[in-house]
C-alpha cells in the first residue's frame, strides 16, 4: 500500500509541476505583451501642443511649392503641327516664398518657349516625354530663379494633342 500511494503522490507532483510551468510561461507572456505595448505607445505617441500653439506652426516647413501658369507649345513632327499643353509645380527650398517664385512664371514660359522651339514633338512621347519636360523645367527655371534653389520640378499635366 506505501507503493501505491508514494506512485499517486509522484503523479501528482509531476502534474504540479507541469501547471506550475504553464502558469509561469503565461504570465511571462502576459508581461511580455504588456511591455509591447507600453514600447509601441511611447513610439505612437502625438506630439505635445504648447502654449496654445498648433503643432503644425512648431514644425519646420520641409519644402514650400509654386504652382508656374499653364505652357503651351506648338511643336512639329515633321507630318503635321501638334499641340503640348504642360502644367508644373517647381519644389522650393523652404527659405524661398511661393509668391516670389510665381512672380518669375511669364520670364520662365517665356524662355520655355524659346526652348521647345528646337523640340520634335516625337521626343515628348512615352515615358522619355515627361524626364524630358521636367529637365527642360529645371534648367529654365533654375537659370531664371538663379540665386533660389529649385529642388524638383513635379509634372502636374503633360497633354499631346
């Protein structure tokens, strides 16, 4: 009978002993995923509002952007007379004011119709039409806004007709 007995205690202790890991391995799970979440909501947290300040007025402007006045071309491909219509946004270095640089627009569509002049309407078709417009873009205005910076020249409209 001790036999049977020391076997039932042995038993039981093994079973104490299997829950006791389960137990443990849950609660370092449950603190785990509690540490998770404290680390994702200081990473997630939203920036403090000072003094009655926006946030948005506390932050560095990264660019400043100037809409130039719609271009049109009249360009040839050799059969017959074909019209471009181009619309861009000149990205500016933040110092710069947007009112300034749409001020130069008639001096930089000006001289872009001198450019596209020597331009075969062939060379504006595809992929190669849109790189090829938004360097001609940035060359012009570069040179006409030359002491500001144009950072990128972005293609709102290209129209082949």
């Amino acid at each position: 009978m001790p036999r049977t007995m020391d076997h039932a205690s042995r038993g039981f202790s093994t079973l104490d002993r299997i829950s006791g890991k389960i137990v443990l391995g849950l609660m370092l799970l449950m603190v785990g995923l509690s540490a998770a979440g404290v680390g994702s909501a200081f990473l997630l947290k939203p920036a403090k509002a000072r003094a009655g300040r926006p946030v948005a007025e506390e932050a560095p402007a990264l660019a400043n952007y100037a809409r130039l006045p719609t271009m049109n071309f009249t360009l040839s491909d050799g059969d017959r007379l074909r019209d471009v219509r181009v619309r861009v946004v000149l990205e500016m270095d933040p110092q710069v004011q947007p009112k300034t640089v749409e001020s130069y627009g008639p001096r930089i569509s000006s001289a872009m119709s001198t450019a596209m002049l020597e331009v075969n309407a062939t060379e504006l078709r595809g992929g190669a039409g849109t790189s090829f417009i938004k360097d001609a873009v940035m060359q012009t205005a570069s040179k006409e806004l030359r002491p500001m910076k144009v950072r990128q020249v972005l293609l709102q409209e290209l129209i082949l007709r």
